[in-house]
C-alpha cells in the first residue's frame, strides 16, 4: 500500500466536535508526497480544524491519521515527534515577539530538535537570503510588515525541516500589496517538493498552484479532484455556487 | 513628519510649527503657574496652623532626627534584606501557583483546587493579620523542623501574603497571551513545558512587569508591618526612640528611609510601562 500510492498523509472518517457543534462530520482525505492540496470552502465549513486535526493540535473524536504509515491518533504517539515533521503556519500570530527573526527560527531545530545552534542558524540564514529577508536577522517581529511576517513564519516551519507542511489562510490578514512575496515562496517551496496542504480564498493561485482542490462545505469533503476540473466543471451544484461567489 | 527649520519647508508649515510653538509655551506657563499656587496655599494652611510650632518641635526637630538617623539606617539594612529574601520565595511561590492553575490537565484537579484556596484564602486576609498568625501561632505549634527565628518567620508571613497576589498577576499575564503562541510552540515540537518556559512565560512576565513592581514597592513598605512581631527593623528602632524622648522626629527619619528605597523601583517601574507601550506600538 505505502509503495501504491506513496502516500505521506492519510486521514479517515475524521469527527471532532466542539460543545454541540460537529465540525467535522467524517473527513477523509489521501495527501500523497510531494504533492501540493489546497483546501477551500466557505467561512466556518472546518479547513482550519481540519488542519489542526492534522497535525494533532486538535485531539479528534473519531477516525483515523495516518502519517507515513503510521497511525498518528494512537494516543501512544508521541505528538511532539508528530509535529516536528509536521508544519504548520497560521493566519496570524505565529512570531514569537519577545525573539528576534533569527531565534525564532533556531528555537524549534535546537530546542525541539536537539541540533547545533550553529547549524540552526547557518540554515536560518541561508532560508532568509531566499525569501529575501538575509538582512533582518536581527530584527523583531514587530519592526516587520505583515509579508514579512509571515515569510519568517514560513521560513521557521521549514527550518524543522517538515515532511509535510501546512498553511492556514496565511495571506488572508495580510495586505493585497504584502500577499504576491508570500506566495512566491509558497512557488518555490513546490517547485522544491515540499508536500503542502493549504487553506486559502486565493482561488486564482489555488488554480495555478495546486495539484488537487478540495472543497469542503459543512464539515464534509463535498468535492475533490484537479483544478481544471473543479474550476471549469465542477460536479456538484454547491461547489459551483461557491465558486461562481468567489471567482473574481 | 518634516523637522521644523529644515530648508524648503512651506510657509504654512512654519507658521504651524510657529503657533505650535506658543502653544507648547502658554500650556508650561499655565501648568507653573498653578502648581506654585497649590502648593504656596498648602505651605501656608500647614504653617499658619495654630499647632504648627508644636509639631515642628516634636515631628521635625533637626538634632533629634540627625541623633536617631544612625540607629535607623542601621535598622533599615533589615527591611532591605527581609525584601529581598522574601521576594525570591514570592516569585518561586507565584510561579508554581500561576503555572498549577492554567495547566488544562484534568489530572492536576485536586492540587488546582488548593491553588484557589491559597490565592483566595492569602489575598483575602490582611497582611497585619498573616503577620500575627504567622509570627506567633508558627512558634506555638512546637513542632520540631519549623523556623523559630523571627526573620524567617517574618519572611514566611510575607511569601504566603505577597505570593498569592502576584501569582494572580502572572496569571493574568499568561492567559493575556494569544493561543495562537500556545499552538505554535507546540507545532514546533516543543512540549508544552518548554512551550510555557521559552514562549508564552518570557511573553506574560514582560506584560505584567509593571504590575508586578508595583506589587515589590508595597511589599518594601510592609516589611516595616514585621515590627508587631518584634523584628527589630526600621519602624521597631524609630517606635523605641520616640518612646524614650518623646519625639516623634525619628518616624520621619524612618518615613524617609522608606521612600528613598522606593523610590528606584517605581522610577524602574515607570520606564518600563513607557518601554512595553512602546514596544506595542512597534517602535
Ligand atoms: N476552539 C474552538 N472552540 C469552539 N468552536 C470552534 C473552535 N475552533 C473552531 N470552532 C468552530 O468550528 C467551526 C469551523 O471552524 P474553522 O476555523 O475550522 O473554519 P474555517 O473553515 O477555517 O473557516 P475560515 O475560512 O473562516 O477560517 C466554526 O463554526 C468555529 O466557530
Ligand atoms: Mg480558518
């Protein structure tokens, strides 16, 4: 099975509820290495639950995680080990503000992953000069613009050096202006083979970018397959009123 | 923002920063102006009084202060040592009950609920009263392990008073702290201890400095509420002398002996609410 399909994620009939509320009412979803998912759907319908569930910052109720294999949901696991091939980058928030740009980026590889801080910072380095952030080691999150922001909270996920990432709307607070220095990393990171799922209302980049969309209404997967397809002829009628609201 | 006087600035920019200017001007007049009449009209209520030459004699009689001031200053070395010891132990306690009541483990319940008895219990209580039980009902209970000495009693009275405050205050510190730091610590592989110790901590003590010296300030001045218990401190020395003649200059030596040690703090206190505001503003 692992060699059929080489897949790196594997999620079935995931529920999870808060309160009274089911968020996810049986999500199932394949994510296969080196290939790029972006999750949409409307506000509320549970990709960013979904995300969490993924890398177990939400504990489910019901189904199973697979990752590489393994059962992940197995409260045996070893959640942190999880995570640290894991990553995940959110909306906003995601910089420690008391740590400049490059502690940021060093405390996850020395203090989780038990690397040389030498290394951790050669590595830091070489990841800002590519985003195009080489001078402001030194700086805090607060001198930062938005973009910025979040190219170093990329940049620290990747520095774990993940097997599998994750994007929460990560442009979605940030300025029109700021949004286009994000998504060339997230271009470079696929063009590197990063493995990527992705919640995002960019649905002119989701089409450019993705291998697959899946559209999720409700809680439930509602449609899933490649972006011509979704975009050009969706199969089910609630995806293509989503779509017909959110396409410019 | 242009600089006033830099060449080619507009005309109207300089009569804005010319107006500007007598503005500032008139407003540090008008702000002298009363602060010299509130205080003339003080002075001279205080000095006219009909009583004034009798306190002067017995509250500010300059070669009684200047004979006790020795005496006092010696006792005070003990007020500063008291504060800082018991401000380790305040911390140390502070920390533990903070951390034991934003844990989520269910597992913690029992120990939880005697973190909120203790905060509960220990702010509710004067300190004067914490001072007494402490210093007298310790010693009474003849058990053998317990500290008689009436310095650690005094420093044990204010851990168990000052700890429950500023534990509230670090706790209002950590929940201050958006969950999105929480989550992504953990997303980096860091336990949750460790998430608490590098992130969320650093983060919330910064936000509460302010509070929290403000919390040392009073805690400097209640070491003096140790004297009921016979600790030989500032207040206890100035109590003795003024006993003896009948003076009451020596409390204003050792009322002076208090703000000056006070005072560095809440300077330190007001420089870093200037700083963290600053630093919210992205500066
Ligand atoms: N921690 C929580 N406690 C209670 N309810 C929650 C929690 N997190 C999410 N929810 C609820 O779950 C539902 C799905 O939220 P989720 O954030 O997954 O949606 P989303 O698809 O990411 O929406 P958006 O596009 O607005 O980000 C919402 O109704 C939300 O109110
Ligand atoms: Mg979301």
């Amino acid at each position: 099975m692992a060699e059929a399909a080489a897949g790196l994620l594997r999620a079935e009939a995931v529920r999870k509820s808060f309160g009274d509320h089911e968020v996810l009412k049986g999500v199932s979803l394949d994510i296969a290495e080196g290939e790029v998912v972006c999750l949409i759907g409307a506000s509320g319908s549970g990709k960013s639950t979904l995300l969490r569930c993924l890398n177990l910052l939400e504990q489910v109720d019901d189904g199973d995680i697979w990752f590489d294999d393994r059962e992940i949901t197995d409260p045996r696991v070893d959640a942190d080990a999880v995570r640290r091939d894991i990553g995940i980058v959110f909306q906003a928030y995601n910089l420690f503000p008391h740590l400049s740009v490059e502690q940021n980026i060093v405390l996850g590889p020395v203090r989780s992953r038990g690397e040389s801080r030498a290394d951790a910072r050669a590595r830091a380095h070489t990841l800002l000069e590519r985003v195009g952030l080489g001078d402001r080691a030194g700086a805090y999150p607060d001198a930062l613009s938005g973009g910025q922001q979040q190219r170093v909270a990329l940049v620290r996920a990747i520095a774990m050096q993940p097997r599998l990432l994750l994007l929460d709307e990560i442009t979605s607070a940030l300025d029109p202006m700021l949004v286009g220095d994000v998504l060339d990393v997230i271009r470079d990171l696929r063009a590197d083979g990063m493995t990527i799922v992705m919640a995002t209302h960019e649905m002119t980049f989701a089409r450019e970018v993705s291998d697959r969309i899946v559209f999720m209404a409700d809680g439930r997967i509602e449609e899933s397959g490649p972006p011509e397809q979704i975009f050009t002829a969706p199969r089910s009628p609630r995806t293509a009123e989503f779509l017909a609201r959110h396409l410019p | 923002m242009t600089e006033a006087g830099t060449p080619g600035v507009s005309a109207r920019q300089l009569e804005r920063d010319a107006y500007r200017r007598r503005r500032a001007r008139t407003r540090a007049a008008v702000a002298v102006v009363s602060t010299v009449v509130v205080l003339g009209v003080l002075t001279a209520g205080v000095l006219l009084s009909p009583g004034w030459p009798r306190v002067r004699e017995t509250y500010f009689n300059l070669g009684e202060a200047r004979s006790v001031f020795p005496e006092v200053a010696k006792a005070f070395v003990l007020n500063i040592r008291l504060f800082l010891v018991a401000e380790v132990f305040i911390l140390i306690v502070a920390i533990i009950v903070a951390i034991i009541r934003v844990v989520p483990s269910p597992a913690l319940a029992p120990i939880k609920l005697l973190a909120v008895v203790y905060t509960d219990v220990f702010r509710g209580t004067p300190t004067i009263l914490v001072v007494f039980l402490v210093g007298f009902g310790v010693p009474a209970l003849g058990l053998a392990g317990l500290p008689t000495s009436l310095f650690w009693l005094g420093v044990i009275a204010l851990t168990l008073s000052y700890g429950a405050y500023v534990a509230e205050v670090l706790r209002a510190g950590i929940l201050s702290i958006h969950p999105t730091q929480w989550a992504s610590g953990r997303a980096l592989g860091l336990s949750y201890g460790k998430t608490l110790r590098l992130v969320v901590l650093p983060q919330a003590v910064r936000r509460v400095a302010p509070p929290l010296l403000n919390d040392f300030v009073s805690l400097q001045k209640d070491t003096a509420l140790l004297s009921i218990i016979g600790l030989v401190e500032a207040l206890r020395v100035a109590q003795v002398d003024s006993g003896r003649t009948f003076h009451f200059s020596s409390y204003i030596v050792a009322a002076l002996f208090f703000i000056a040690a006070t005072i560095p703090l809440a300077r330190f206190t007001d420089y870093l609410t200037v700083r963290s505001l600053r630093r919210e503003n992205g500066i």
